[in-house]
C-alpha cells in the first residue's frame, strides 16, 4: 500500500536515475504521480502502482528523518 504521499514529499528509488541521482520530490498528485529529479531536475509522471513498486524510501516534506522503508 502506497503511504499517503503530498507535494513536496521526497523519494527515494530503487534504480538510480542515469543522473547518478535516487532523489525525487513530488511536483504532482492525481491518478499519475509528478516527480522532478533532485539531482538532473527531470520530471516524471509515474501511476501510484508504479511509484510503489519502484520507491525504496519515503521523506515527508517537514522532516528530514526517515518515515518509511519500502522494501
């Protein structure tokens, strides 16, 4: 189950972008979810299932601790 996910929420991925980066911030909500690399500023639209499979780490926006491990 994905966790509630909000704008400014930070992910990390199991795959590294070709970037070399794993950091994502979360730009969109719907049935898609927007992403924007951290590192390269790429953007991304995945579904909510696919941003499940692939997320490895889920950063609220207000802290900087981690709040769940997705493995």
């Amino acid at each position: 189950m994905l966790p509630e996910i909000n704008i400014g929420d930070h992910v990390e991925m199991r795959k590294p972008h070709p970037c070399g980066g794993t950091r994502w911030v979360v730009v969109r909500l719907g049935a898609d979810i927007g992403l924007v690399c951290l590192t390269c500023q790429h953007r991304i639209l995945l579904s909510r299932r696919e941003l499940n499979r692939r997320m490895k780490l889920w950063l609220a926006k207000d802290t900087e601790v981690e709040q769940t491990r997705h493995d």
